[in-house]
C-alpha cells in the first residue's frame, strides 16, 4: 500500500494484521515533529486496533535517539518488550531480511538496534 502510515486502521480491519515491521523509520529528530514519528502515541493506538491478540510490531533502526524515544513509548502504551538488541547484526539472523537501508547503515559499520513488542492481554 503506497500511503501514510497514520491510515493504517482504515486499511485493516480490527485484528487483521499479525506482525507490523517499522523499518527504519524517518527519526523526525525535530521535537516538534516528534508527532510524525511512527512511535508516536497516535500510530500506536492505532497499531494496536489492527494487531491481532497476538500481534507483534518489530522495529530496527540506525538512529539512537529514535530508538530512546520509541521504547518507553510503546512500553506506555500497551506494549510489553519481548526481545531488545542494540547491535542486532553482530551476530547472524538470517531469519531477519535486511532492508536496503540496513545494508547501507551495515556498510557504514553502524550499529542496528531491533526491538520486538507484543500486544498486552487487554
Ligand atoms: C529511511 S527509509 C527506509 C526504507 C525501507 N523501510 C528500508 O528499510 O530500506 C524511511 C521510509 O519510511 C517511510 N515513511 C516514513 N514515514 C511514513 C509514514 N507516516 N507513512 C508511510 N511511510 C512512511 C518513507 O516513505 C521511507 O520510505
């Protein structure tokens, strides 16, 4: 779907969607975009609409500061932390696609960091 992301509960229906990838997201590092950041408030909630009871959202990026910001973000908003790694490429995932930003990000030697969340039991 070529769209915004901030759409997402009008493309799924309540449930519908088991695992959501954000992959290196735009880190909006300006605070007065944070809003636009999909670890804002308002793009969880509606992830959770969306997510099954199962559902999960796995999230890399190279940006630090984004990656500070979105934890305790999640963490407040009824998700719990199921796996954390601030140096996910250090060891091998191949269970993990690398995205073509990733591969640049790799080749520059920076690190990835990589969280998974789960929906909490309502
Ligand atoms: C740095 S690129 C990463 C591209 C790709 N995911 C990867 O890992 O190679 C960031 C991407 O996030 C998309 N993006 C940022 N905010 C978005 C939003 N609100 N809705 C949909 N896409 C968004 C941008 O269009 C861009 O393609």
């Amino acid at each position: 779907i070529m769209g915004d992301a901030d759409r997402i509960g009008e493309w799924f229906a309540p449930g519908e969607v088991d695992v959501i990838h954000l992959n290196f997201s735009d880190p909006w590092p300006k605070k007065r975009y944070a809003k636009r950041r999909l670890s804002a408030p308002s793009f969880l909630e509606q992830y959770k609409a969306v997510l099954s009871s199962q559902g999960k959202i796995i999230m890399k990026t190279d940006n630090a500061p984004l990656f500070e910001f979105s934890v305790p973000q999640f963490l407040s908003h009824g998700f719990s932390l199921e796996e954390m790694s601030v140096d996910f490429r250090r060891e091998e995932h191949p269970e993990d696609a690398i995205t073509e930003y990733e591969e640049k990000f790799i080749e520059q030697g920076k690190p990835i960091y990589r969280a998974v969340f789960a929906k909490e039991k309502a």
